[in-house]
C-alpha cells in the first residue's frame, strides 16, 4: 500500500510530525538524508507503525500514492534549496510539495514559482509548537497552492492541535501568506518572550524575589486573562531546581540570548511595509544586546546607574506589573496583527485576522487566552485599525495604562531596562497623540532637502526658503 | 578642450554638484535625460561657466577626458540602473563611474560587479548636505575602485566641505563601504531629528513654551557641546513667522513626517549586522506612526491618558532636557559607529572611524560639535566598542543619565511619546547591565524548542527536559 504523505528530514521536527500524522490514521513514508536517523526511528518509536522508510528519494517518492504529497522539514535556507532541487526532477505534474521550515517569505515565492513552472503545486507551511506541538498538535498554518492544500486538508486539520474554536489549522492564503503569517507568530512571540524577562528582572533586582517566589507570581497570572503558554513555562522554569546545586536552574543559565533570524526578520518586514513594530523591535535589540555579555560586564564598571531597587510595597509594584505585562502583551499582538493586515493588503495575502487569531490559539507558542477576545474584536469589525480600539483593549487600557506608566517609570529610576514596555508605552501614547511633533521634522526635512511639507489650515504641497528670515 | 569630468542628471544636486566642482576650476561636462534643463542651466546659472552641456549621452561622453569621469546624480533605485545601461557600453576600459545617488549598498555592490565585468571602475558616493551643500561643499563617502578614486581624489578633495580637520572627504573602503556609511549616516540623522522633536513635543505640552520661546532654549544648546546643523535650522525653522497667519510656521505644518527609506534601510541593516540600533529604529518608526494621522485623531478621543504638563519649574526641566538630548544624541552617533564597525568586520569595508568621524565634522546633515570628540575617543582606542565607554562621554553619562531618567519618566507620567529618548535610556541601561534576564528567554527557548543554553558556573552546552519536575 502507498503511502498517503511523505516527509522528507528526519531531524526531531520531521520526526515527531510523522509520527503525528500517523498516529491520525495514514501512512507515512519518510526520508532523511543519512541513514541512521531514519533506521532509529523506523527501529525505535516508528516501530509498529505505518511509517514507511526509505533510504533513497527516488524510493521515498515511489512510495507515496499520487498525487504525492511531500512535507519538506529541513534546516532553513540553502537545506531547503538543495532537497527541492533533488525532488523537482522526481516528482510530476500535480503533485504537492510542502516547507514545512520556518522559510523567509521572500524564499517562499521564489520556491513557488519554480514549482509552479515545474506544474508542482506548493505550500509554504509555517508549523509553530516546537517538538511537543509537532508530535501532540502545533499550529499550522499554509499558504500557497489552494488546490494543493485541499490535497492535504484533511491531514493537516487532523494533524494540528484541535483548539478550543476548531482544529489550529486553516488555508491563509496564496503566495507565502503561511511563512509570512509564521514569521510574524515569531515576532510577536520575540516580544512577549521579552516582557516576560523584564517582569523576571524587575521582580528580582527591583523587589529582590526568588524564583519560587516569581513563579507563584507567574501562577496567578497564568490564572486570568493572560493565561498562556509562555507564561506556563516561565513558572516552570523558575520551579525547575538545578539537580547538582540545589538551588533554580535558571539562575545559573547564560544571559546571552540567541536567535534563528525569524523576529529579525518580522522586523526587517514591518519596516518594508511601513507597520509600526516596535515592541517587536526592541525584543530583537534586546537579543542583540544580551549577546554582549563580556563588554556588559565591563561597562557596569564604568557607567553608573541608580540602585537598582524599588520603593514601594511588593504587592503594589505585582500588581503594577500585571497591568504593564498585560499591555505590553496587548501591544505585541496588536503591532503583529497590524503588520499582517498592511502585509496581506499589499502582497495580496487576503488573510482573515480572526482566522489567525483562531489558529494560533493551541498548539503554537503565542497560544494565550487573550486570543478569545482578540479573534473577537477582529471577527467584529474587518476595518479595525489596531486592537486597542476595540473592547475589551480600551478599558483594559484605561484600566492599566497608569500601571505600565508607573513600571517603566521605576525601572527607568532603578537603571533596569524595560525595553519592551516602554516601547509598548510608546506605540501607544504616539498612537493616541492626535497632534505629533512630526511637524518638526518635516520642517527639517524642507529646510534641508526641499521636501515640501503640508498643512493643517489648508490644502497643498508648500516649501519655504527658510534661510530667508 | 575636453572636460575634467561629466555629470548626468541635472535635478537640483546634480545641478548644485555640477557648479561646485566647476567653481573650483574644472571644467564639467552636463546631460540630462530632459533637454531643458540643460539648456536651463546653460542660460542660467552656468552662463559664462566651464559647464559643457551635453544633449545626447554620446556627446556627453565624447566631451570627457580620459579616463573618463562620470558622475551620475539621477534618483536611485531604476532610475540609476537606466542611466548606467546606457553609459556602460559608451564608456571603455578604465574609465570611471560614480553613483552619488543614496543607493542601497546591495545595489551599489550589483552595480560595482557589473562595472567590474567590463573593466570600468566604479564609486559609490554617498553625499549629504542637501542643496546648499551640494552647491558650497558636501561631505563626500566615496568607496569602491581605489585606483579610481585616485583619478577624481583632487576633485571630491575640493569640492567637498572643507572642515576643521580637513576636506570631508576620503576613501572609505571598498565595496559598497561609502554608501554604507551614508546610510549610517542617515540612519544617525533620522534619530537626532526625532530626538529634537521630542524636545519640542516636551517644551510645546509639557511646559506650554511658545515657537519662539523654543527657539532661544535651542540657540542656548546650540551654543555648546551639542551644537549641530538640525539644531541651528530647527532654531530657524521655531523663529519663522507665516506671512499668511503672522504666526510660527511651524504650527501649521501637518504631523505626518515622510521618509525616502535610508533610515528603514539602515535599520534593516543593523539587523543583519546584529547591531543594536534601537535608537536609529525608534525615530523610523515614529515617522510610521506620524503619518498615522487620521488613526492617531480617531485614537484620541478613544483612549485616555494623563495630562500632557510637566510638574516642577521650567528651568529645572530644561536643564534636565539638555541631559536627555545630550545623551540621546550621543546614542544615536554611538548606534552608528557600533553598526559601522560590525558591518566594516562583516563586510570587508577596512573603515577608519575616526575618518568617518572627520568626515561628518562639515557639509553633512549630523555635523555637530560632538564629531570632535567622538573622532578623538575613537582614534585614541581602534578597539573602543562603544562611545560611551571613552571620555567625555563616560563623564557625561555619569552626568546627564539622572536627567535622562527624569525627562523620560516626566514624559510617560505625562502620556507624551519619547522613543528616541527612552530607547536610548534602556539602550545603555541594558549595556551597563552585566547580568540581563536574558537567562529566562534562553530557558525558555530551550523549554519549547530544545535550543540548549549555557551556564555560567561551567562550560559546555547544555539541555533540559523541563516537564520533568
């Protein structure tokens, strides 16, 4: 019998899909590129199974029914490019290739086309859940081929995490609207990551907590609205005890953080579509900088701060800290969403927000409960601007705002940096400034360069000789 | 007699460029796409000149000596890359192309390729100064061909701005590496523009200051350390009376500031780079959000905020705007350098900052005061990582960053945005920070996707099954 879906790469990702997809009911060919991985597992959790190894492509692909369906899940970038250029030549005309990698959009097209001419069909699926997800239900999330992804509906819906509004899967839209959608997930998740760590610092430099202690804190939130995945991991890692000291492990865990690319490359892309990511931004400085571990080490003996401890009653500055993390969280969705919505109008992604909103909320990083209201108000009004213009966000705002204001205000007066939400504080006091000094600048920019400027009193296109006094 | 060098486009700076160079005793030869303004020129301003028009390219280029020198002034992008089809085939082996458009470094690296292949030598120059340095003296960022810079160093040399320490102009690298910096520079110069209207927006709300009241605050600071090319017109422009309403231009100027992309560009840069640039990102997208206008009035009415004054005296809260500007700018050049420098190391640019440094001191839209410390600290140590670890700036800091702190906390407790300020305040806060939180997102990372972490009591490379409790 042939094989319902084949997956190519059988690092833990590949592996652990396969193996989810199977245990929904088909069978599964796979293939990796050296051997071994693919007899461990044939020997080892595939055993029994209708997984089907092959150990060469020209056998994996004659393994699969057609029209073959093919999940490529492979490192990103030149990986990708090498295994597609081996499975062009062996597949046929209607046949279905898949990325399953977390591609640069921009790759995505490229690779689409080259399928498209080759009368391939192709999606570019982006897959968020990390190993569990990909093994117990992650978020997926293609785009591309429509007709190719009714090959594979089936499957996918089966294969993603069965959410609380349906399976976290649905078709978004041609081109590279799936890796696109799955770069801003990562975006986003950059940030929330971010605010996470600065409640951890401010709770621990600001407050003096323990981690046992933070991680009651990171309980109780997880309790209410905020409830999410990322946040139930941080209050396990805080209760995580270092087997050989004793005491947590996360205070003996390096501060530098590393990245695969994705949240610099969400960035890169708002700034191309002109969508105002800050939050996201700053997430991603704050990677860079945290890189710098030997030259931090040396400025903190040369540049002097304040001390790095907060007045005030610790439940007073918790509770301020909810409202901050709140908004903050708020502020990555909000500048996520709002990038794909100015992303889908440009490059023609027709993506459904509220759809987004639905798939990511199981299996993938950024599951959280807000997006219960935040599908809601997107499904509520297609037109809407920016998530704090609808509710619950603008009494939640209202409720908080001073909150945030009053956190970043002790973090600035302690020397702790808080880049997150202060640029979360920023977005959304620009945002609600119906006069910037903006006026300024265009002011400079006519002085300078004659770029003309326009008025609030009338209509037109003005320059002014301004040297002329 | 044949003229010394060519220039193609006759738009305002290449008009400016043209007369310039001319002035200072070459003969230069003109074309443009349209013939008018040639023959605008020639009637005009070049009457009576060495200015050769030229009313098809190959007159242009049969009007050049050789080597032939061609500098090309037409708008970058397609623009260029029309222009340069056509010459390529009229130019021969060792003749001299230059771009002096803002091109992005990737197409300047295309462009040097292609010239390569035909055995022409190329420049990108990056030129900043606008019109009126276009015309009395730019500062000129040549890099690319050595040995054809060596063919126009005694006219870039004379028709740069001759600054304090000498013509601000030098080779810069190869490559791409005088566009790159320009770039930088812009990147440098949209934060300073946005660091000073955060000035205004806080002298405007927060103090209730007049135009012009402003004006003499900022021709107090101009006066000083931080004296500055966007200081002295934005003085200018604060003093400019409409002739239309008798009041401060300014005030009527719509809040919706444009960009022509090097900012973007330079952030997008700095990404790739790894370089933390949160500053020079802040001002790219406060230009995002401005242009957000009819979103940002809607906002308004919808989400509240505190009231927009300032508790405490003016001219305690002016000395303390000083500090914030002060320490906001130095980020913004500290940004920059830190960006060069990586992108020098990545890119193979062989950069001399402390010449970049010179370089900037006339002519350019970020000539300040401050470029003469900032050369001297970055020749004293070629190994200095970042401004703020040398004098004067360790001092300052030491200084201004209470000040800092306090502007930017008058700011959010007023609900007035400061991105440029606060980025920069949590910019150094984080790099005086020996132990950042970043040990909670590398647990996290390796929580959810096996992405392993270090420790700090011992080498090696670590995992954890965190479930595990």
């Amino acid at each position: 019998m042939k094989a319902d879906i084949g997956v190519v790469g059988m690092a833990v990702m590949g592996q652990n899909l396969a193996l989810n997809i199977e245990s929904k009911g088909y069978t599964v060919a796979v293939y990796n590129r050296t051997r071994e991985r693919t007899e461990e597992l044939a020997r080892g959790p595939a055993q029994g199974k209708r997984v089907v190894p092959a150990y060469s492509l020209p056998a994996f692909i004659a393994s699969l029914s057609r029209p073959r369906k093919v999940l490529v899940m492979v490192k990103a970038g030149a990986g990708t490019d090498a295994v597609l250029a081996e499975l062009f030549p062996l597949l046929e005309e209607g046949d279905l290739l898949m990325d399953g990698g977390n591609a640069h959009f921009a790759d995505t097209e490229r690779r689409l086309a080259e399928a498209e001419r080759r009368g391939l069909r192709y999606l570019g699926v982006g897959i968020s859940g990390g190993e569990y997800g990909a093994l117990h239900g992650p978020a997926i999330m293609p785009g591309g081929h429509r007709e190719g992804y009714a090959l594979v509906e089936e499957i996918l819906l089966r294969t993603a995490a069965q959410g609380p509004e349906g399976p976290c899967c649905t078709f978004l839209g041609p081109g590279s609207a799936g890796h696109y959608v799955k770069m801003v997930h990562n975006g986003i998740e950059y940030a929330i990551m971010q605010a996470i760590a600065e409640c951890y610092d401010l709770m621990k430099r600001g407050l003096s907590m323990t981690p046992e202690a933070m991680a009651e804190v990171f309980s109780d939130w997880n309790q209410g609205e905020l409830s999410g995945y990322i946040l139930e991991i941080t209050e396990k890692i805080l209760r995580y005890v270092d087997r050989e000291t004793g005491r947590p492990l996360v205070e003996f865990i390096l501060d530098t953080a590393q990245q695969k690319g994705t949240g610099k490359w969400s960035t890169q892309a708002a700034l191309d579509e002109g969508a105002c990511a800050p939050t996201i931004a700053a997430a991603v400085f704050a990677r860079i900088a945290s890189a710098l571990k030997e030259e931090r080490q040396a400025a903190a003996d040369v540049l002097p701060g304040p001390r790095a401890a907060f007045n005030g009653e610790r439940e007073v500055v918790l509770k301020e800290l909810f409202g901050a993390l709140y908004l903050t969280v708020v502020s990555a969705y909000a500048q996520g969403m709002r990038q794909l919505r100015q992303a889908s109008a440009e490059r023609g992604y027709t993506l459904s927000l509220p759809e987004v909103a639905r798939v990511w909320m199981d299996g993938c990083i950024i599951r959280s409960r807000l997006l219960f209201p935040i599908r809601k108000a997107l499904a509520a009004n297609a037109d809407l601007p920016l998530l704090f213009m609808a509710e619950p966000f603008i009494s939640r705002w209202t409720e908080h705002h001073e909150a945030l204001r009053n956190v970043v205000t002790r973090a600035h007066q302690a020397g702790i940096p808080v880049p997150a939400m202060s640029s979360s504080l920023d977005f959304v006091d620009a945002y609600r400034t119906a006069r910037l000094p903006a006026n300024v600048l265009q002011a400079q920019r006519d002085f300078f360069g004659a770029h003309t400027y326009q008025r609030v009193d009338r209509d037109g296109t003005f320059h002014t000789e301004w040297e002329m006094l």
